[in-house]
C-alpha cells in the first residue's frame, strides 16, 4: 500500500482510531439504552434527543471504522475489544434521567478528549483525511455536550 503515509505512521493512527471508535461505539450503546429506559416529565425532550444521538452515532462509528480500513488495518469490532479500549465505561443501573444527561455529557467530553490524543499522530504523518474526520467528531461532540449541559441548568 502506498498512499503516502509509512505503515508505522498508518499502524499509530489506526491505533488511536481504533480507541476512538471503542468510545463513540460504547457512547452510542449508552445514549441508546437510555433512550429506552428514560421515565419523567422530561421523558419526550430526552426521548427523542437521545435517539437523534444515537442515530447519528450509528454512523460515526462506520465512519471511524471505515477510516481504520482506509489505512489498511482492520478495525476492532468485539465488545471485549470495545470493553479493553475504551476510556467510556458502561452504567450497571436505570439512572435517573438527570444523571443520564450528566454521563453522556461525560461520555461525549471524553469521546473528545479521544479525538484529540489521535491528532498529533495524524498531523506528524499529512493525513489530511483523519485530521478532517477528527475536526467533524470534535465539533459534533463539543457541541453535543453542550447542549445537553444546558438541560441541567436550574
């Protein structure tokens, strides 16, 4: 393969990549559980909140992947490789829907702090591709974050 990136710079954004995925599939299984199981008056705001979320983390993650696969490597795909690479670690109970805003606010600024590990290793190799998904999935989660912080303010 010769895209113009050596394979020992491809196999180190892969690699980060490869986390990055491991989060934003482990973000999309709780914001989609949580869709499922969230009770109270804001039922219908978070209700469909969670699954605009969720919908459009299906489709990061076969954005991730697919980068991954880009620079020949194969993407991980297990939830054993999700549970040992991602930074996101799923809920053991039904949260109240107030702490189901506040751990996806965690999820999604720790999906962010995933992103950026990644650039460095991207930028020193001019993969222009990774940095621009990079810079989407920043600018999506940031702003996801946000807005729902916004829920939680009295």
């Amino acid at each position: 393969m010769d895209i113009g990136i050596n394979e020992k710079d491809r196999k180190k954004i892969a690699e980060g990549l490869s986390h990055l995925l491991a989060d934003t599939y482990t973000l999309y299984l709780k914001t989609h559980y949580f869709h499922w199981n969230v009770t109270g008056p804001m039922f219908n705001t978070l209700h469909l909140m969670f699954e605009a979320q969720y919908t459009e983390l299906a489709l990061a993650v076969d954005l991730v992947a697919e980068r991954i696969r880009s620079l020949d490597f194969y993407a991980p795909g297990t939830y054993r490789d999700f549970v040992k690479l991602a930074s996101i670690k799923e809920s053991e109970s039904v949260p109240k829907a107030e702490d189901m805003i506040r751990e996806l606010v965690a999820g999604h600024e720790a999906v962010v702090r995933t992103a950026r590990s990644v650039f460095p290793a991207a930028e020193k190799a001019a993969d222009e591709a990774t940095a621009d998904l990079l810079t989407q999935r920043l600018q999506l989660h940031e702003k996801t974050a946000w807005m729902l912080r916004s829920l939680l303010e009295k």
